[in-house]
C-alpha cells in the first residue's frame, strides 16, 4: 500500500472513529453510520463478522490492521480492523460508471474493541450518494438494497 493510501486509510478511519463518538448506544443507529455493540471478544466478534457477510452474499476481499496507524495518530484502541467487502459484480459496474466512488468501493466494515465491547460501524451507502446528488437516482436501488442488507448483517450482533 502507498503511502498516499495509507494516509487516506488513516483519515477515513480517523473520521469514523470520530462519527462513532457520536453514535448512541444503539444496536443499529443513525442515518450516516451504522453500528452495533456486542459484549462479545474482538477475535470472535471479527470471525462472526467475516461469516455473517458472506452468508449475505457478500464476498470479503481483504482484512486491514489499523490499530497501529492509529497509535501513531494518538488514537488508543485495543484492537482495529476493517474489512474491504461486497460484491464483486456489483462493485464493479457501479466503479467502471462512476470512478469518483472508487474512495468508498469496496464497503468497509470497522471492527474495534472498546473496553469490553466490540463495536462494529459502517459508512451508511446512501449517505455517500447525498454526497452525489447527481448519481442518486441511478444509484439509490442499489445502495437502499446494501443499506437494508447492512442493516440485516448489522442485526446478528443484538
């Protein structure tokens, strides 16, 4: 990975662990970011996450450690993983026709401990196409049909 890539990771995984100070305490909370909370370990909650995408038909394409980039950054955390998924098919149509959305395709997942939780927090699809206005009809089908899958995935950590 470049280092350019490497900052950009950083800043996004930055800016979400920011926007999930701010998300309740909910199992599946606001518009933007969807999260959940399980008492369950890191490791196991990491695995089940893995599982629980696939038997969604999503396909996981890379687990990246970030807790150290973090550290450097002054962020403590115990344990920080995302997970780069989705479907293959499905990513690609949507980034040969629009490349701009390369930054947010695949979807990650963030996976991180918190004292004895493990939170699990994602970038809400349809949020990104507000970003756009211009792709959110074309698009809106497909990322209110993510959105509602995330939801589902989301649900198995309650």
């Amino acid at each position: 990975m470049t280092i350019a890539m490497n900052k950009l990771l950083i800043t996004f995984l930055y800016t979400l662990a920011t926007a999930i100070c701010v998300v309740s305490n909910t199992a599946v909370a606001t518009e933007d970011i969807l999260t959940a909370r399980t008492s369950s370990d890191f490791e196991s909650t990491l695995e089940k996450s893995k599982l629980v995408l696939e038997e969604h038909n999503f396909t996981v394409a890379h687990v990246q450690r970030c807790d150290g980039g973090l550290r450097q950054m002054g962020y403590h955390t115990d344990n920080y993983k995302i997970i780069f998924f989705g479907r293959l098919e499905e990513v690609r149509e949507v980034t040969r026709a629009h490349p701009e959305l390369m930054p947010f395709l695949p979807l990650k997942l963030a996976v991180f401990a918190e004292k004895d939780e493990t939170l699990l927090s994602i970038v809400n699809p349809t949020s990104i196409l507000a970003m756009m206005p211009a792709l959110e009809k074309e698009l809106q089908p497909l990322f209110s049909k993510w959105e509602k899958e995330l939801r589902q995935v989301l649900a198995e950590f309650q």
